[in-house]
C-alpha cells in the first residue's frame, strides 16, 4: 500500500538522519582519540533512538501529513486506513476517487530537509574537527614562547631613536573577567575601560619622557634609579591618539581604538507583540526569550502592568518578576523562560497585560525590550446591544444570529449529561446548520457561490429565498411549463446560473473590511467544523473570536455627518470663460537662504593638495591647517580610520612629504566630505508648451 510505503522511506530516512546527528556529536571528541569518539557517538545514538523511536511512527499520522500536505487527498487519505468491508457508500467512492493521486504522489523537497540539515551539520562538524586539529599541529610546531599581541600590519609603527623596546600592559576592567595582555607596539587596541601601563626602555639616560594625548593632557612617566626604565599608567575613557615626547622630541602619532561595550540584546520568541485570549483557552502565557551580551548578563526581570476596567475607571497595577535561572554565572548567553497564569494575577476578561524584559548586563548597562501585549476580551461584552440601535449598524440581525448560536451551544453544554447521546449529535449537527446559513449570508458580501447541502431542506430554502436573484413573476404569470418557452435557451440559463459571483457586486466594501469579512468567515469555518464533529466546546472559541470579529465591523461602520450644509454662490454660465487672463500671475515667494558650507575647508585642502608637488612652498599653508584640524577632529573618535591622513598632513605642512603623503591626506579629506544639501533652484520649464497652455491661448485668440 502507498502509505505504508512512505511510512517506511519515512523511518529509513528518521534512523539515517540520528546517525549523522551521532557522528557531528562524536566529531569533536576526536580530538581526544578514538575511542572516545566512537563511545559517544554510540551513546548519542542509543539515547536518540530511544526517545523517538521512529520505527513506532503510525500510519495514521502519515496520513495526515498527507492530508496536510497534497490537497488532492480532499482530507481522505485516512479512509485508506480503515478495512474495506467497514466503510459505507460514501467512502468508498471517495477511495475510488483519490487511490489514483494518492499512487501518483510525489514527496516534496521538504520531506528529506531534516535529513539534508543534519548532513550539513554533520559535514560542518566534520570539516571544524580538522580545521581545529591543523590549527593545533602548527601551534605546536610552531611555538612562541610569548604572549605579545601583535601591532596593527596596516600601519608599522616608527619609535624615537633611543627607545630600545616599549611594553604596554593592557588590564581590561575587571567585570569583563579578561586576564592582562602585553604587546610590544604604541598602537592600542582595548576594551572600554581598561587601565593601562607603559613600560618604556632606553639605551641611555634620558631627562623627561611624556605622554601628550589628543585632549592637550600630558602623563609624564616616572623612571628607575637608573633612568632607563620609564612607566606610566593610564585608564582610558576616550578614543584618540597620543605620541611620545623624549627630551623635547616628539614621535609620531599612535592610535588609542577602544571597543565599546555593548548593550545587551533581547530577543522574545514567545508569545507574539499581540496576543489574544480567546474564551476557553489557557490563560497561561509562556514567555520565552534569548538574552545576550558581549561581557555576560547579569540579571533579568519581566516588568507588568495590567490595565483593568474602562474609560475614566481605568487601574493600573505594576509588578516585577524575576526569571527561573540563576545569572550568579554572568554568561553571555541565556535562554530563559516564564509562564504567567494570568488567573493567578487576578485578570479577569476585559483586561490587559502590558510587560517588557528589562536585561542588565555586568557593567550594570540596562536595556529594556519592546512592550508585548496580552489581552483577554469581555465576551459579556460582545452580547451588549449598546450603541446597535443608535449607530449604523452592519446588519444586527446577522449579530443577533451569532450570539445565538452561541447561547445554544452553551445551554447544550450544560444539557449534555440529561440528554441521551443521539439527542445531543443531532442538537450540535443542527447548531453546525445555523452556522452554515449565517456563513452563507456573509459570503454574499465577498461574492462568493452558495452551496446547497443536500438534505437539508433549511439550506435550499434559505439559499433559494435570500442568494438567488433569478426572475420568478415570470413563472407565476405563464406557468413552469409554457409552451412558448420551449427551446429557450436563455431563460433556461436564467433558471440553471447564479450571477452573484460578479466581480461588480462584490466590491461594495473596502480592502480592510473585506479582510475581517474574511477572517469572519474562517472562524465560522472552523465553529461549523467542530459542531458537525459534535464538539460544541471545541467550536466556542471561534465562535466568540467571529462575535468579536463582528462587533468590529459593527463599530467600523458608523459614520459622521454634519448636520448644517455649506452654500456657495451660485455660478453664472453666461459668464464663465469670458473674461481675460492677463493679469493672472503665479505666485511667487522669494525666500533668501543662507548656507554656510562647514566643509569648506576641506574641499578647498583637496583642490590645494591636487595642484601640489613634494616639496613645494607655495601653497596655501593656512587652507591646509584648517584641513589638518578637522581630520584632527575625525582622528580622535576613529584614530584607526583618520591617524595615517593627519600625520601625512603634519608631514607636508613642513615641507617633508611625499607623492604618497599627499595620496593619503587626500584620501583622509574625502572620506570626511558629505553629500552638500539641496538648494532651492527654479524648475526647468518644458520643451513644449503644456496641454493647459494650450487651451487657454486657442480660447484667447479664438481660433477653433
């Protein structure tokens, strides 16, 4: 049989996909050697076999993805399950009808993903286990013996003569949890924060030796008995650059980058921004969220507010609740969850809960999320005739049907256990009845076909009363059967079509309230699939969504009119298009706009420094410093971007730089340069005189 088959490709493919998950969980442990690997991915194995066990998959769930998935099934495949001699008239036509697409089905593509995934995820930890243990056999070949962090390659550092080796310690702070690095390059690099210690060593005795920072503050450094050994140490807060002063001689500029720490992020993947309780769902809302940061979290708290009660009534209760896991760690990544029994808080229907996470992070930075809202809808509400009689109603007498149809479904709730069993069937078939009629009533709007229900007389009458528009006084003054209508082939169309799919006809509403028409008619879908399956609590809550659904509708519909008219002056048509035009100017509006061009400087340094040769004197020294003080500016909140241009510039502002100094100021410059804002400017005029233009000069000249 065709679903056993796929049950079978089915499990095959579940056992080869747990072997490769096995083997990306045992790949790691290859690094330890054989024999580890080989008992976990043994272990991995057994454990996922045990708690899947896909052999054990039933051929009724196969059916149902098969009934999920080709629509061609018409949500049958089941039957095939069931013994022949067990079914009746109709679902053996039915297996008749679908046996030939259920043999001529072909499994989509997203049948084997989760065999394609875990063969990538395998491959990848395949190919990562190798990648990390040719990392390892190099190291090892090739040691260090240091742990210096290596300069900048883009910029290799010049250092005063005379300084024989610099060592800079960098301590991050201490929240972060880092341990100190030593490098041996005046270029930093390092966490927000970080103290920092320069440990400088010269070939003779040296008289001063100072620090001077971008924000003129200088840190002299404090030498040995023997002045060959200077340290200093410095916090730092700020991005910029520094260079070093050695006896009046100054070096050239060093980078000081420093990496901000960043806020923690937030990311709830349950429930979603809006969600709605509908009657007889849990009130119990599971919130699930990822909490990240670069340094680790430090604590976490869900912050609520419910809203209670309405208009100037309106309560407020805030509380703060902590989540489940412990944050003693600091990781920098946690998945927490809580569930809020909005019982439990004392919301009843009509209220909201408003509630946000709020995320602190080990240098106690806080960030909030977006406020996620959950309300629970007063179905008392929905049954108030309030505002029905004094508003525009969207036909009340289709709202008065729903309610009904739920206050029945309610009173043969609590009937069920006095009425026998066939009594009860047949109360929730004829519940699931009315819900069709109403059904059928709305689908009119949306132009959508009636179906008749065979055997169901209340449906053929309603369908024959209210959704056809067919011409009938024709029949009652000659007769179903004149014989001057015989052979008429339009009448007997007439008779046998409906003309209510129109497209015309079904455009009487807006876009939006066609959607929530829509949306209505789903809910009462799925309310009429679940009284015909004589589950009438199951069928409640989309009947109350469908109410809400309307009751909307009900409020869209009303409209303002203004009770007093406007009265204008009544036109002559005598004297319309008499009159001359001459005098009639366009408006005009002179308005005077001052732009000052704060980049000025800047563009003019650029057309400077592309006439310059090396070496030449002549240009326009006082352009170039104002250039050089705003890469200054740019330098000392990006050093790593702006130093290389502001020391080319200094170089050629003293008659020392080169072909390839002035290259790299210019380019310094332009990354500075901005798109210049609009300014107003006159509207080009068209080549052709315009329509209108025409008119009017063919109505002056009288020229036909």
């Amino acid at each position: 049989m065709k679903i056993a088959d796929i049950r079978a490709r089915w499990v095959r493919s579940q056992l080869l996909r747990y072997g490769l998950l096995s083997i990306a969980l045992a790949a790691p442990l290859a690094l330890l050697g054989t024999i580890p690997a080989v008992i976990g991915g043994v272990l991995a194995l057994t454990a996922q076999l045990w708690w899947h066990q896909p052999w054990r998959l039933p051929e009724e769930e196969v059916a149902q993805y098969l009934n999920q998935t080709f629509p061609e099934m018409e949500d049958s495949a089941t039957l095939f399950l069931k013994p022949a001699t067990d079914r009746n008239l109709l679902e053996a036509l039915q297996v008749e009808k679908i046996t030939p697409a259920l043999e001529n089905i072909q499994l989509p593509g997203k049948f084997y993903k989760p065999l394609r995934q875990a063969a990538l995820t395998t491959l990848f930890m395949i190919l990562f286990t190798a990648g990390w243990q040719v990392l390892n056999n190099y190291v090892v070949s090739h040691p260090t013996g240091t742990t210096n962090t290596a300069a900048p390659a883009n910029r290799p550092e010049k250092i005063l003569p005379g300084i024989n080796r610099v060592e800079v310690t960098l301590q991050p702070p201490a929240y972060m949890r880092r341990p100190a690095s030593t490098q041996s390059a005046f270029n930093i690099t390092a966490p927000d924060s970080a103290s920092v210690k320069w440990t400088l060593h010269t070939n003779d005795q040296v008289q001063e030796l100072v620090l001077l920072f971008n924000d003129s503050t200088r840190l002299a450094l404090k030498p040995d008995a023997a002045h060959t050994t200077w340290t200093a140490t410095r916090t730092l807060h700020k991005s910029g650059f520094y260079q070093v002063s050695m006896n009046g001689r100054l070096s050239e500029l060093y980078q000081l980058q420093l990496i901000a720490d960043q806020l923690p992020v937030i990311r709830i993947t349950s429930p979603k921004p809006y969600t709605t309780i509908e009657f007889g769902q849990s009130t119990k809302v599971n919130v699930q969220a990822t909490l990240s940061d670069d340094y680790g979290v430090r604590n976490a708290y869900i912050s609520l507010t419910i809203a209670s009660g309405s208009g100037e009534a309106v309560r407020f209760k805030d509380q703060e609740l902590p989540f489940d896991n412990n944050f003693s760690a600091a990781l920098p990544r946690y998945e927490v969850s809580r569930m809020l029994d909005l019982s439990a808080m004392g919301m009843k229907p009509g209220d909201e809960l408003y509630f946000h996470i709020r995320v602190t992070d080990t240098r106690r930075q806080e960030t909030r999320s977006d406020v996620y809202i959950v309300t629970l809808p007063d179905t008392a509400q929905l049954f108030s005739m309030e505002g029905m009689v004094t508003g525009v109603a969207f036909k009340p007498e289709y709202f008065r049907s729903q309610r009904q149809i739920i206050l029945d479904a309610e009173q043969l709730l609590r009937e069920k256990d006095s009425i026998g069993k066939e009594k009860f069937n047949s109360r929730s078939n004829d519940l699931g009845t009315d819900q069709k009629l109403l059904r059928l009533r709305y689908g009119k709007f949306l132009g959508e076909e009636s179906a008749s229900n065979v055997g169901d007389p209340r449906v053929a009458a309603e369908e024959g009363h209210d959704d056809h528009d067919h011409d009938h006084h024709g029949k009652e003054e000659h007769g179903a059967a004149d014989p001057k209508d015989f052979g008429n082939a339009a009448k007997v169309l007439d008779e046998f079509t409906d003309k209510h799919d129109n497209a015309e006809d079904a455009t009487f509403f807006d876009p939006e309230v066609k959607k929530q028409l829509r949306a209505t008619l789903t809910e009462m879908w799925k309310s009429e699939l679940q009284l015909r399956l004589y589950k009438p609590q199951e069928a409640l809550p989309f009947a109350y969504k469908a109410l809400r659904l309307l009751k909307d509708l009900q409020q869209q519909s009303r409209v303002y009119v203004a009770k007093t008219g406007v009265k204008t002056t009544p036109l002559k048509p005598e004297k319309r298009l008499t009159g001359e035009q001459d005098k009639i100017q366009p408006r005009q509006q002179k308005e005077t706009v001052t732009y000052q061009d704060q980049l000025l400087a800047v563009r003019q340094a650029l057309a400077v420094l592309d006439a310059m040769k090396p070496g030449d004197t002549s240009v326009n020294m006082a352009v170039l410093r104002d250039a050089q003080q705003a890469l200054a500016t740019q330098a000392a909140a990006t050093p790593a971007v702006y130093l290389s241009a502001l020391e080319a510039m200094r170089r050629i502002q003293i008659h020392k730089g080169t072909e390839k100094d002035i290259r790299t100021a210019q380019q310094g410059l332009q990354k500075i340069l901005k798109a210049p804002p609009l300014q107003p400017a006159p509207a080009s005029a068209p080549v052709s005189p315009s329509l209108p233009q025409h008119y009017f000069h063919n109505l002056k000249t009288g020229t036909p």
